[in-house]
C-alpha cells in the first residue's frame, strides 16, 4: 500500500481530491466540490481537510496507508516552507497562507505542495502525453496560461518552484499588459480570456460572423467554447480567432524547442479541447521557425489526462517529497 498517496486539485473553481496509485497512475475516489473561494482561504483550506476526510473514509482505507497529501496550487509557493505566497486568480490572493501546516495538522498526513501547472507536467509525463522520454514542456491553456518542464528526467523546478513559467515569456515587446506585471506575456494573446475577448471584438465591429449570434448578442457569453462551436460550423472569423490563438502559442513553443530541446510539447488546459483546430497552427508556426534543432524530432502533442493531469501529478510530487524526506531521516 506504500504506492497509494492523495492528490488534490485547488482550482478556481473546484477542489477536486482522489487516491492516486503512484505505480500506476490509477484515480480511485475521486470526489469534486464547488472552491467558494470568495469565502476566504480558510474556509477553502477547511473544506478541502473535509474533502480530503471524505474521500479516505469512503474508500475504507486506513490513513496509515496513505503515504501522503500533495496539493496542486495555482500561484506561487513558497515550496521549501509549504506556504502560498500568491494565487492570482482566487479571492483574497492567499498571501502567506501556510497551507501544508493546516492541512497536517486538521488532517495528520504529510503533505507537499506544488504549482498546478507544474503538477500537470509531472502527471503528463510519467503516465500521459510525456510518457517515454527524458525532456518535456508542458502549456496549460485556461484562464491563464500555465506552463512546466520536465528535463533529463526531473522536473525542473528553477528558484523556489518558479521555473517553467511558460506562460510568461515575452512573445512581443510592445504586446499588451499581462495580469503579472509584465507586458506582451503570451498569456496576454492567448489564454482563455484573450481568445473570448477577441470574438467580443469581432462582434462589436461588426463583422460577418455568427459568434454574437449563437450568445444572443449577450457579450458576456462569448467563451472559447462558443467561438469554437462558431468555428466547427464554418464560421471564418471564428477559425481565424483560433489560428491567431494557435500563432502565438506556436512562438512560444519554438522559443521553448532552441532552448532546452524537448522531445515533446504537450498542450493541455481547458481550451486545447479545441483539438486540430489550435494544435494546427501551433505545430505550423513552431516548425516554420525553428532551424538550429531537429525540429521533426520534436512532437507537439495533447495532453493525454484531461482534468485528472494536476492530481496525479501532485501525488507524485508528494511520493518524491516523501522518499527524500525518508531518505534524510535514515542517513
């Protein structure tokens, strides 16, 4: 039973928790709860101690046999301490919440905290997308654009957790402002958000296209969703909204096969379900303007574990925490 440990999914949305078989990759017990994150981190953090309860309760098994918590948080870490020092995109932003103490002591597990995105990664890579080979980046395309590493078989992990913020590079000097402070991050051009904006854009110039009219003209309905849905029945702006998104992405992406050489990209998070229609152009534009690697050595995929990715991959995260955590103790 030492393979089974718990991963937990700290979303804006939703806290998603299941018993993770780190041998496997196998979810059993997953449970799924609304976050509510506008009542404030600790009543999020006392949730997901009852949510993380539930779970171990309904499958019978023993705490004892859980070899540990890991959590996929969505910000940034204070990793070596367990404490969030920023989470953009939740209510109250969580500054200095020590979430691994809370959760040891309302629950009695050790537990590891580690960026969602870099969670992902790790779960691609060891039973998804990633599988088979050393080197690996990972895009999750959502409300943001999160990103990670994994190379010559380690996840990368650069000053305190913060490496592999691919979401983050400059892919235009003069691009717009970016929700981290920076100017003309890809996530500016390309994240869930930007894709939707530019169909409000298309509707409110008016042109030819049906995005504004599959939403009722109700601007605030338009999503990636609704302008892929526009997209698959032929709607031409709709198309082009998506080989723009793809465009920017495939920049990214060969910024990221001259630098560290991965074997294989994954493209994951809620708008790559968008299949072909953004994996397309991102494959294009990447091998249009890449020359100094092998280019046709590089596969651009998508990812393989769905929403699941950031679980299991925190699961493993805790395993690996744990093992040298016992490692130090008996040396």
């Amino acid at each position: 039973m030492d393979n089974m440990y718990i991963g937990v999914d700290l979303g804006g949305t939703h806290l998603r928790a299941a018993i993770v078989n780190t041998e496997t990759g196998k979810l059993t017990g997953l449970k799924q709860i609304p976050t509510l994150a506008r009542e404030g981190h600790d009543a999020v953090i006392a949730r997901m101690a009852i949510l993380i309860e539930d779970v171990i309760h309904e499958q019978q098994i023993d705490k004892t046999d859980i070899g540990g918590i890991g959590i996929g948080v969505p910000g940034v870490l204070d990793l070596e301490r367990g404490i969030v020092l920023f989470l953009p995109n939740l209510a109250g932003t969580w500054p200095n919440v020590p979430l691994k103490k809370i959760i040891e002591e309302k629950v009695g597990i050790p537990t590891s905290l580690l960026n969602d995105a870099r969670s992902m990664t790790f779960g691609e890579w060891k039973f998804g997308a990633g599988q088979g080979v050393d080197t690996i980046a990972c895009f999750a395309i959502g409300t943001g654009i999160g990103g990670g590493l994994v190379i010559n078989g380690k996840l990368h992990l650069g000053i305190g957790g913060t490496g592999g913020e691919l979401g983050h590079q400059i892919i235009d000097f003069n691009g717009p402002p970016c929700g981290c402070g920076s100017h003309g991050c890809l996530e500016a051009f390309a994240s869930g958000p930007a894709i939707a904006a530019m169909g409000v854009k298309a509707v409110l110039q008016g042109l030819t296209t049906s995005i504004g009219e599959i939403v009722d003209y109700d601007l605030n309905k338009i999503t990636p969703k609704i302008i892929y849905q526009a997209a698959m029945e032929g709607d031409e702006i709709a198309h082009n909204i998506f080989e723009k998104a793809g465009f920017y992405i495939g920049i990214a992406v060969a910024n990221i096969m001259v630098t560290i050489g991965p074997r294989k990209v994954v493209i994951g998070g809620g708008v790559a379900q968008a299949g072909d229609l953004l994996l397309e152009p991102i494959r294009r534009t990447a091998y249009e303007r890449v020359f100094v690697m092998p280019r046709e050595q590089v596969e651009i995929v998508p990812a393989a574990l769905g929403p699941y990715a950031g679980l299991v991959g925190a699961a493993l995260w805790a395993r690996e925490q744990q093992s040298i955590s016992t490692d130090g103790a008996t040396n």
